[in-house]
C-alpha cells in the first residue's frame, strides 16, 4: 500500500474513531489506511473495486475479503480488469473468497474499462477525482458526527454514473473519498488523524 506502516506496536488506549470498534483488522484499516491521502491510481482502483462490491454490505464483510478480491482481480491490475472475459466471469462466480453477485462482477470489470478511459481524459483518476475538490485539495475534517455523503460526493457520483460507473453512488462514493484521504474525518481526539 502506498502508506507507511509503523512496526512498532500501537498501545490499546490510545483514541480512536467509535465506528472501527476492536476488531484487529478494522483497526489496522483505520489506523494504517482510513483518511490518509494517496495519489496513486492503482491503489485508487484498488478502492474503487472495494467501495463498489461494498454496496449493500458492511465495510468489514470486504474487508475480510480483501486479499481474496487481489488474487481474484489480478492484484487489482486495471488493465488486466478491464480485459477480462466472459470465461473469468464465470470462474470468479464460483470463486468463494469474494461476493459472487453477477452484476457487481461484471460492473467491476465494466468500471475497470470506465477508470481506463478517465485516465486518458484526464492524466490520471488522481487529477479527475481532484478536479471535484475544492482547490484541488483534500478536505480536513474534525466532525461530531460523520455524513454519508456531501455535495461533492454527489457531483462525483453524478458524474461518474453519467460515465457509465456503477455501483458508485454518493454513499459509496463518499465512503470511497473518506478510504483514500480526500477527506479526513477522524474525530478531533482520535490519535491517528
């Protein structure tokens, strides 16, 4: 992953966001990864896979499944998603480690050609998502209570579906913005904002 990971342990009482609760992985997720910025296109597929197979489902359900949907989707390799066949739709449909929903299989290979093409429009999914904030830059937040979704979510999403994305409403998409650091919204005493 594009963040740095500490190797040293992270002491129990420090503070954190109420909604990751104690579970060692939604732990590391929101210590490690949650809000933090990046820029690197393949890690911003590589979330966009997961918001997008998230929908309907809890966070934690694909998370637990993450290692599973790299191996499933070629390490999250966006052209060899987007190049994918028939053949692999039906062998990911019996693959037990991720969600086997038709529709959002082949939406993601369907999102994997959409992200593609954005690329070539824009330089980078980077540049097009940041097009969208405001100054060209991540949002720093210290809410008491956290939105599912903001203005800028919405003309994201709007956007993107009017590309032909799917499974990328303002939820998720908001979700999505939080996962990759355009917007930080750890709360104002949790340690790892």
């Amino acid at each position: 992953m594009a963040v740095k990971k500490s190797t040293e342990p992270i002491p129990d009482n420090l503070k954190r966001c109420s909604w990751c609760g104690t579970d060692p992985l939604y732990t590391k997720y929101h210590d490690e990864e949650w809000g933090k910025t990046l820029h690197n296109d393949d890690v911003l597929f590589e979330f966009l896979v997961l918001e997008s197979a998230q929908a309907g489902l809890s966070w934690i359900t694909i998370l637990c499944r993450r290692q599973n949907y790299r191996k499933a989707f070629a390490n999250f390799d966006v052209k060899k998603v987007a190049a994918m066949t028939t053949n692999d739709i039906e062998r990911l449909m019996q693959d037990e480690g991720i969600i086997r929903n038709r529709l959002k299989i082949t939406t993601t290979i369907t999102n994997a050609q959409l992200f593609i093409a954005v690329q070539k429009e824009f330089g980078s999914f980077d540049k097009y998502l940041y097009s969208f904030m405001p100054n060209g830059k991540p949002i720093n937040n210290q809410p008491g209570t956290i939105p599912v979704s903001t203005p800028i979510s919405d003309a994201i999403a709007k956007d993107m579906k009017k590309r032909g994305f799917k499974f990328f409403g303002t939820t998720i998409c908001y979700a999505y913005m939080q996962a990759v650091g355009m917007v930080n919204d750890h709360v104002a005493d949790c340690a790892f904002k």
